[in-house]
C-alpha cells in the first residue's frame, strides 16, 4: 500500500468515526440471537453477486438496509465489517480498504439516520447518504488511485444508487403499519425478499445483452485499429522505423486494451537485453531504462513454462524477485478491488519469436479496464508480436538476431557463439565430425580428390543447417553448432553428410561426436571435453560411427 493510499484509508477511518461520534448516544444490540442471524444474512448477501452495468456487486448494502428493521445501525456497522473476515485468502490491503469504506459510509448514514425528523424517512435517509457516499468514494479511488476511467463507474454507481433508494422506500412500508405486528413484518419481509429475487433474475437475464453490447464495441475498436495498420506499415518507405515500430506499439495497446508497452530485443553479443521502443512511456523515462541493460539470462528465468498462458508470460506479483533497477512502473496506480484483477507488479510479456528462438519480447503494463488480460487480448498480442517481427527482420535492428545460419565461420566465432548461446542458457548441440585415414586419402588419391570430399562436405553442411545452425572447419574436421533442443537432429545431419560424401566415394568414412547443451555438459569446456572425448573413443574403436553422448 503506498503512502498515498494508507493516507486515503486513515482519512475514511477519521471521517467514518467523527460521524459515529456526532451520532450518540452509539447503541450497540445485545440481542444475541438478532445479531448472529444478522451477521448469518450479512455473509449470505456477500456470496450473492449481481453484474450491473459490467460491474460485479454483492447484495451486502441491501441487506443492511434490511436489518435496520431490527437492529441500530452501529451494530449493522459491526456485522458489515465483520463479515469482511469471512472471507478467505483477502490481502491485508485490500481488508484495510474495505473496512475503511464501511466505516464512512456507515458512519455518514448512521448521522442522517438518527438526525431523520420521523421514523418514516429513517430508512430512505440511511440509503441515500449510503449510496451517495459509496458513488464517490469508488469512482474517486478508481480514478485518483487506480487510475481507471470513472466514466463507467459513474453510470454503474448511478444505477446502484437509485436501485438503494427504491429498496429503503419498499421497507419503508412497514412504518405504514399502525402496529408492528408478526404479519406486517412478514409482509414488508415477503415485499423486499420479492424486489431482490426479481432484481437479481432481471439483472441476470440482461447479461448477456451486455455481453453481446461489450463484444460489439470491442469488435468495432479492434477493427477501427486494425484499418490503421497498413497505412503504418506503408510508411516504413518515408519513415524512420522507430516512429513506425512506436505507432505499432500504440495500436497493438489500444487493441489488447492496455496502457503501456515496452519492446525489448536480445544483443547476444553482449549478452544485455536492448530496449527498442515505447508507448505510453515519457521519453526521459525511456532514456533512463535504455541506460539500464539486464542480462539476458536474468530476463529468460522470467520465461518459464510455468507462467505460459498460451504462449505469452504472465508473471504475477510475487512468483518471482525482481530487480527494480531494471523495471518500470508507470505512474502511480493501484489494483482493483476486483477479482482477476491486475496488479501494478504483474508482468505481461508476449515473446517475440524467430527461428523457434526467442529473440526479445513486448511488455504490456496498466489495462485500462484494471484486470488481467484474457484470452482473446493474449492472442492480439502474439498477432502484433508477429507484426512487429515482420518490421524488425528488414530494419536495421535485424543484427540483433539474425546470424550467419548455414555459413562457414570461424572457429573462434563457433566459439563464442556457444559462449554466448551458454551464457542465456539456450540449449544447442554440437556435432564433430573428422573424416577417416585423410592423409593417406591425399596420398593415395590425390589431393584433388581431398579437397573434393572437403567440398562436399561444406556444400551438405550448408543445404542441412541453413535454417537453424552455422559450422566451422579446421582440415579434415568440422564442428557443427545446431540451435535445437533435439540429439536426433545433430544424428541426422551427419548420417546425411556422410551418406552424401559415400555416395561419390564409397570407401570413405567418418567418425563424429554428438554433445548436447546443457544436458550433457553444464559448460563450455564441458561441452568441448565430452565432444574430444567421444570422437577419440570412436578413433580407437575402428572408426567409421558416429558416438553420441
């Protein structure tokens, strides 16, 4: 809770009990049997919830109308709060805010109540500054702490309001009554039970009307945003590609329904995540988190199988330790008091994936609805994750990941590659092959003849590993570096490059080596000593297999 909102909460606490306070003499029931069946009533209405203008309520504020019929409302006040307990796993936070919501709102209706000229207006009066005082406090706090738009929680605590009102009017009826009588309890009892039940099925047959309405509109905006994205994409021709990712960005956020969004690519060779674009971030904050590099390796552990939804990560608050020199929380905002709602340390992360590898990501922060995202925003996500891929691989951001795959390179440069590929612990494998008896191929052939398989050997290796892999060679040796996660592959390029060199030269045979990246050695001098080691087991056993590890 920042200080911000604990102030929010003592000042409610403050408000609530200086108004209890002009409210005496404070009476408190000690009808046992009236105040457990009240309390029993006040957990009952909480479990019962009604949707109204897209909003979730419980029945709790109508039942406390109710019990006013027969018990002061100080000790209404104590079961409403004391419900709050009832409740399981709720946040100390949210436990607090509640209860300080409670306490003004009782604390102002209860003044009204007993200041009420006749008993008649007792009720209406209760549920008017109830109400009233509910509307402010939680379109004040959705908007000041939240940071949600108070426009649809003005029309939904409108409609609460007046649907308060209406009810203390029916329970009014009972002061119409000369006597109080069992039966003219029972039917002020019958009349309101009935309001309810007709409220609750009403609202609930309306749903999926509102459902339907909701989906219209966002239907609508997703196609709006969407008629915008080919005039994006055509002005990569006359714009810079920051200024058409950042617009990317933009529609990609007003489609999901979030606020905020950060794209982040992978430099492998420095091993640091790069920050590449922005939405809804100022330009000196951008500057600063630019300046802010984290590992690479620090990012993947926060891509783990147990956060995929699907294809994206979501990271609730408190799975995973995070370093807050290397993130960003935009603005000042709280969570809901809702569930499936969002927390301002969530983290949504849509990976940006190329050759099966995944070579940065786009984080999405503050949905303007202040809730988790779903399924259809998860998807929308990973569409403009593809989007933005499609702009990244002809842009100049491309050398951030795209290599030489299918290229001879230097040893030196397999080398670090691996180093790199170990320091992110992304998995590969690594194939050595040495091609038998070459010197005296040489002698006894010709070197023509050698330098011919060496020819075949390259052009095989480069039709096998174009897509996923790069290779290196050093005489009549070759290293094969494959980003898969898979041993069966690394055996099926070399049992296809020594099958297309015995094609031309039968008698010609290798021997290989097949290691695995992390599963068989943890570390590059691990990986280099295991592979060293199988391919002189396969030398001394006669040659001509290929060991895997």
């Amino acid at each position: 809770m920042s200080k911000k909102e604990l102030f929010f909460v003592i000042s409610l606490f403050l408000i609530g009990g200086l108004f209890f306070f002009l409210s005496r003499p404070i009476i408190i029931s000690y009808d046992l049997r009236l105040s457990v069946l009240g309390f029993l009533i006040m957990v009952l209405a909480k479990f019962v919830e009604i949707p109204i203008a897209g909003v979730i309520f419980n029945m709790k504020a109508f039942a406390s109308l109710f019990l006013l019929l027969f018990l002061p409302p100080e000790t209404v006040a104590l079961l409403a709060i004391g419900s709050l307990f009832v409740e399981k796993k709720l946040a100390l936070k949210t436990l607090l805010l509640r209860s300080s919501f409670e306490i003004a709102q009782f604390g102002i209706a209860t003044f009204f109540f007993k200041n009420s000229p006749t008993d008649y207006l007792s009720i209406p009066l209760f549920a008017v500054s109830y109400f009233l005082i509910n509307s402010f406090l939680t379109i004040f706090y959705v908007t000041s702490f939240a940071k949600v738009s108070g426009k649809k929680f003005f029309r939904v605590t409108a409609i609460v309001f007046l649907l308060g009102v209406y009810s203390s009017a029916l329970l009014t009826t009972v002061y119409l009554f000369p006597e109080a009588k069992l039966t003219n309890l029972l039917f002020g009892f019958l009349l309101y039970s009935g309001f309810l039940i007709q409220l609750y099925y009403t609202v609930n047959s309306q749903v999926w009307y509102q459902e339907l309405q909701f989906e219209k509109e966002q239907i609508q905006r997703e196609t709006e945003n969407l008629l915008k994205m080919p005039k994006v994409l055509e002005s990569l021709e006359t714009e810079d590609v920051d200024t058409v990712l950042s617009r990317m960005l933009e529609i990609a956020c007003k489609m999901t329904g979030f606020s905020v969004a950060l794209m982040s690519l992978f430099d492998n060779r420095s091993g640091k995540v790069v920050r590449i674009s922005k939405y809804g971030i100022t330009d000196e904050d951008f500057e600063v988190m630019k300046q802010k590099q984290p590992d690479i390796k620090d990012t993947i552990v926060l891509m783990q199988s147990r956060f995929d939804i699907g294809g994206v990560f979501f990271i609730p608050k408190g799975t995973l330790a995070l370093d807050e020199e290397y993130t960003f929380k935009p603005l000042d905002y709280a969570k809901l008091d809702a569930e499936n709602a969002w927390d301002p340390d969530d983290l949504f992360l849509v990976p940006i994936v190329y050759n099966n590898r995944i070579i940065g990501y786009i984080s999405f922060d503050k949905p303007s609805n202040g809730l988790r995202p779903t399924k259809r925003e998860v998807e929308l996500a990973k569409f403009f994750a593809w989007q933005i891929l499609q702009i990244l691989k002809n842009s100049k951001y491309s050398t951030l990941f795209t290599s030489p795959y299918g290229k001879e390179v230097s040893v030196s440069d397999l080398m670090e590659e691996m180093s790199r590929a170990i320091a992110t612990n992304r998995s590969f494998t690594l194939v050595h092959l040495d091609i038998d008896n070459f010197e005296r191929i040489n002698l006894e052939k010709g070197f023509r003849v050698g330098d011919e398989i060496i020819r075949i050997v390259k052009y095989n290796l480069e039709q096998e590993v174009k897509s996923y892999g790069v290779y290196s060679h050093l005489g009549d040796e070759f290293m094969v570096l494959l980003w898969t996660k898979s041993k069966s592959d690394g055996m099926l390029v070399a049992e296809r490059v020594v099958e297309s060199v015995k094609e031309r030269y039968p008698g010609i045979t290798f021997t290989g080596a097949i290691v695995k990246y992390p599963a068989d050695a943890p570390d590059l001098n691990g990986v280099l000593s295991k592979v060293r080691t199988a391919l002189i087991a396969g030398k001394k056993s006669g040659g001509g297999r290929i060991v895997n590890i």
